[in-house]
C-alpha cells in the first residue's frame, strides 16, 4: 500500500468500499420437507429431505400418505432411504466400501465365531450387521413404518464456504 501512487491508492479504496451489487438470482431456492408427529409437542419438526423443485417435495409427502391408505410395502421399499439394500443387496459394504455379498463366507472359518455370517443371519440385529456390512431380515423388522403427522415444506437455501 505504500508504494502505490495517489491514483492507484484512490482506486484500491474505491474498490475496497464501494458497495457490491447482490442480484436475487444469485440464490437457488430448494425445498426441505419437515415432519411433526401428532404425538410430540408444536415446534418439534424434523428434516426428512431437501429436494431440488417443489414437486419433488410433495412426492416425498405423497408416497407416505398413500403407504397410510393402501398399505403397500412396495411405496417404502421403493422410497425409503433406509431400505435401498433391501433389494440390492450390491448396496451391503463393509468398512472399506467393498459389497458384502453373504455368499463369500470361506469354507475353512470357525461357523461360531462372532462376526461369521451364519451368526450374522441368525442374530442380525442392527449392530451385529454394521459390523460387517451385512443386513438381514431382523434389520429391517425394527425400522419403525410410521409416517403419520403433519408435513410442512419450507423454501431453503444453500450457501456454501468457498
């Protein structure tokens, strides 16, 4: 700064503090989907998603509700983050990503050894199977199914640190 001239100075200041022009398309709206169940108090809402468009938004509500009124597992299955290996099996990693496929158990290991895949079958509770990757049936029977409550969804916007 000391070695600028008069000119120069009077230009780095005037870009410095000249006030910066913000435009309202710099933003990118997105939509968050709340739930409240009606069984906990007002102001208790939870984040489910963040969608791209509002229709998007409304499919998130919409496959629930007709889970309520059809009874159709297919509509969780299908849209439920939390069953996507239910049918895909190749979605079961182990700690380094790798797919855990329950046919690769080695013909000369210790089948009561914990952690063997015969006890993680057998057992399959949602610890043993974080342990090696692998989710059975048992996983599945304690996610709770019960979407029930209100829905709320909110514009949101995503800014990032660069």
């Amino acid at each position: 700064m000391a070695n600028l001239t008069p000119q120069e100075k009077k230009n780095y200041l005037l870009a410095k503090y000249t006030k910066r022009d913000y435009s309202v398309n710099d933003l990118v709206p997105k939509f968050a989907v709340f739930w409240q169940p009606q069984t906990q108090a007002t102001n208790t809402w939870a984040l489910i998603c963040v969608c791209g468009t509002k229709e998007e938004a409304l499919k998130e509500i919409l496959w629930r509700k007709k889970f309520h009124e059809t009874n159709d597992a297919d509509l969780v299955l299908d849209n439920d983050k939390r069953f996507e290996t239910w049918r895909d099996e190749t979605k079961n990693v182990d700690e380094h990503g790798n797919p855990y496929e329950p046919g690769q158990e080695l013909m000369n290991i210790n089948y009561n050894a914990p952690g063997n895949m015969l006890q993680v079958i057998a057992s399959s509770a949602p610890q043993a199977s974080s342990a090696n990757g692998f989710r059975g049936m048992a996983y599945y029977t304690n996610m709770e199914l019960d979407y029930t409550g209100y829905y709320k969804i909110d514009e949101v916007y995503d800014v990032e640190q660069k």
